[in-house]
C-alpha cells in the first residue's frame, strides 16, 4: 500500500497546474499513517484517526482514480478552478476514509457533495446539469440526516462515537430502527429504488466528475455501511431484514434489465453500478466474513472497472461529439486499441477471470447462497444480466458500419488508452498481492 501512495504522490508532483505542496502534504500525511497501519495492523489516533487495511485500501483507489481522472481531462476549460475541484474531492474522500469517528464522517460523507455539486454545475455538458445536481443534494442530505439521528440516539443509549465501538453496549432497543439509520449509506451506495439521482448525476457531469463519482463516492455508502454494521446487533430473521434483501436483489436484478433498454451510453455504464451495488448491500447485512471480504473486492473492482468504463464513454464521445449507442457503431474501424481496452473492461464488469469482480461475486454468490435459496438464484439471474449488458456495450460500440467521424491515431486516443488500461491492469492482477 504504501509504495502505491508513493507512486501517487510521484505521479501528482508531475502534473502541470497542481498544488502541489497541499497535495504533497497530505499524500505524506497518508504515507506515514499508512505505514504505521502496516506495520501494526491498525491503529487509532487520538480517537479522530485510524488506519487499517480497509481504509489503506479506499485511500490509495482515491488517489489513483483521482490521478487517472485528471489525466482523462486533459482539455477543460477554466483548468486552474477545475483542478481545485478535484483535490478538495480528494482530499475530502481521504478524511472521510480516515476518520474513526461517527460524527466526523458525517461531516466529510456531507462535505463531499459540495465541491462535487460545482463540478457538475461548473463543467457539466447540458443544462440539464442544475437539476441533476439538486436531485444529488436532495437524495444525499435527505437520507444523511437519518444517519445523523440515528448515530446520536445510539450515542445516548450508550455507544462510543468511535467506529470501534462495540454493539453489545447500546440498548437493544435503540437499534430497533437500524433500518433507518443507514437510509443516507443506501441512498449513497446507491440500492434500489432510491437510485434515480445517480443516472442524472452521471450523464450531466464532466468525465472526471463521472470517475469520481462511480470510482469512490459511490465506495462511502458501501464503507460507511461495513462501519456501521459492525456496531450494530441485526436479526437475519427479522422482517426488515428480509424485506431489505429482497427489495435490494429485485432491484438490482431490474437495474440490470435497464441497461440492455439503454440508448445513452453514460446512462448504460451508470444502471450497471446499481446492479454491482445490490451485491455490496447483500455482502455486508450478511455480517459474516466472507460477506465482508467480498464487499471490500467488489468496491475495490467496481471503483476500477466503472471508472474506467465512464473514461471509455468520453474518449468515445471526443470523436463522435455524441453519447447514444447508434452514433458510436464501428469502432473497429476507427480505433482498435480502444476497442480492445473495452473489451478487456467490459469482460471485467461480467466478472470474467482473473478480475477482483469475480472473486468478489464468489464469496458473496456463496453467502447469498448459504442465506437463502431463492437470494441464490436471483443472484444467478442478475450475473446473466450482467454478462448481457456488458456484451451489449461492447458489442453496440465496436461492430457495424461507423458513423463516428474519426481522425487517425493521435496523442489524444494514445492518452485514453493509457488510462483505461491502468484501470484494467490492478483490476485483474490485484488479487496476487491481497493477503
């Protein structure tokens, strides 16, 4: 972890237009807890701070997706305000990961959505993108003030506000809407059918918004739910419980339908992140291990194909100046590297070998199997779907007859190939180096 940090910091220092000491500073910040995270095993400081593998582990997608992010917008307008954008949701993305308490996270899991909101409203591409950004604050704060009251009728039942705390020293009773208390982390993950926010959010904002937005905000609902869970005490057999569960894998499994109606490809890519989603959701209410490792390889795997899949949309979208399915045929024809890169990300979102997808959907395929039959063959229904949308993006953009106006290999194509195959690359080889 701490030689990939470094390899970060490196990377940002190159960078034209960055700021460079606010950056350096923090990325060292990170290295040292980071290394202090190796070698104890986890460690807290001061009850504000901690380090573990988990959090080592979002922090160093953050920086990398961040990176590959600026790289992918390499022509924007106002650059030296567009920077600054993408280092505050940076840097707000890594205190929200490092933070061990409660409140804390609250308040960077809300200060996200400020910088995020002007990026949209600032570099969005129809203006359409106010209403998107209001549908992303009205969702997000909405549900954020449950999480907000239900922290503290747990910290006045007895609960510490650090993550730490332990379940058994909260009053039953006041874990009785459980249910309620992570409406904001489902709203953020996003599970069905509190999602309409996320597909508009995706279309009106700029690439880097788009990266950003699937790669890692996505992450701090599926984050905040392993925290929270941890301290809660939830009955597998109560009625919120399985209702939860069912609602979450039929929506997913609907998600998916919707991506093969889908004629937007922003849209497509975005539908799809409803679907992997679900199986976050299911992994972490499973509150075994299992579960658990499996949702940290889903996020982890979906922050890099996702992300990369929204970089391939825009290169895409630079020859052809649009988004839909039937304006982008024939991409064989024009650039086959990027074709390629799309084929290796696409097969990746199918959860194809050796991916972290794969690995991820085992464990979680083998705990929704081992709660309930019928949770396994939804799961089985929602992998065929995926497979399908995922052919279907390939398949609609790089066979038939071309309508896109294409120019010859150029720096520009060279750059996006370079960055999609940095996604794809730790996306299928990361799993040899995780413990």
């Amino acid at each position: 972890m701490v030689k990939s940090l470094a390899i970060s910091l490196i990377a940002l220092i190159i960078m034209k237009n960055l700021n460079v000491s606010i950056i350096g500073l923090s990325v060292l910040t990170i290295l040292s807890m980071g290394a202090a995270s190796v070698a104890t095993g986890g460690v807290e400081l001061n009850g504000l701070y901690s380090t573990d593998f988990v959090m080592g582990l979002m922090i160093t997608l953050t920086l990398f997706v961040a990176i590959l992010s600026y790289l992918s917008s390499a022509k924007v307008s106002r650059k030296a305000s567009f920077n600054l954008m993408v280092i505050s949701i940076s840097l707000i993305l890594v205190m929200s990961f490092s933070v061990s308490s409660f409140f804390l996270f609250f308040f960077f899991f809300e200060s996200v959505l400020a910088p995020l909101l002007l990026l949209i409203v600032g570099w969005g591409y129809q203006p359409e993108r106010l209403q998107a950004g209001g549908y992303m604050v009205i969702y997000t704060v909405f549900g954020s003030l449950f999480f907000l009251w239900g922290v503290s009728e747990l910290y006045l039942s007895g609960m510490k506000s650090s993550m730490s705390s332990v379940g058994s020293l909260v009053k039953k009773s006041a874990m009785s809407l459980w249910w309620l208390y992570i409406l904001g982390f489902l709203i953020k993950l996003p599970m069905y059918p509190f999602h309409l926010w996320l597909p508009k959010a995706h279309v009106e904002a700029p690439v880097a918004g788009s990266m950003l937005l699937a790669g890692v905000v996505l992450k701090l609902g599926g984050y905040g739910l392993l925290r929270f869970m941890a301290v809660m005490q939830v009955s597998l057999s109560s009625v919120f419980f399985v209702l939860l569960l069912s609602v979450n894998l039929a929506g997913g499994f609907y998600a998916g339908l919707a991506c093969v109606r889908q004629v937007d490809l922003k849209c497509l890519v975005a539908y799809s992140s409803v679907a992997h989603m679900s199986l976050v959701l299911l992994g972490v209410l499973s509150n075994t291990l299992l579960g658990v490792m499996g949702v940290i390889i889903i996020m982890v795997g979906h922050g890099l194909c996702s992300s990369g899949l929204f970089s391939y949309v825009n290169a895409i979208y630079k020859m052809s100046h649009s988004r839909l399915l039937v304006m982008n045929k024939g991409g064989l024809l024009f650039c086959p590297v990027l074709v390629l890169m799309c084929f290796l990300l696409s097969s990746s979102n199918m959860a194809a070998p050796p991916s972290l997808n794969l690995f991820g959907e085992i464990l979680v395929f083998g705990v929704g199997g081992w709660m309930s039959g019928a949770f396994l063959f939804i799961l089985g229904l929602m992998s065929f779907i995926s497979a399908c949308f995922s052919l279907y993006l390939y398949g609609s953009c790089s066979h038939g007859k071309g309508l896109m106006h294409s120019e010859s290999l150029n720096l520009s194509s060279l750059c996006d190939a370079f960055v999609l195959l940095s996604h794809w690359v730790p996306l299928n080889f990361l799993f040899m180096f995780m413990p």
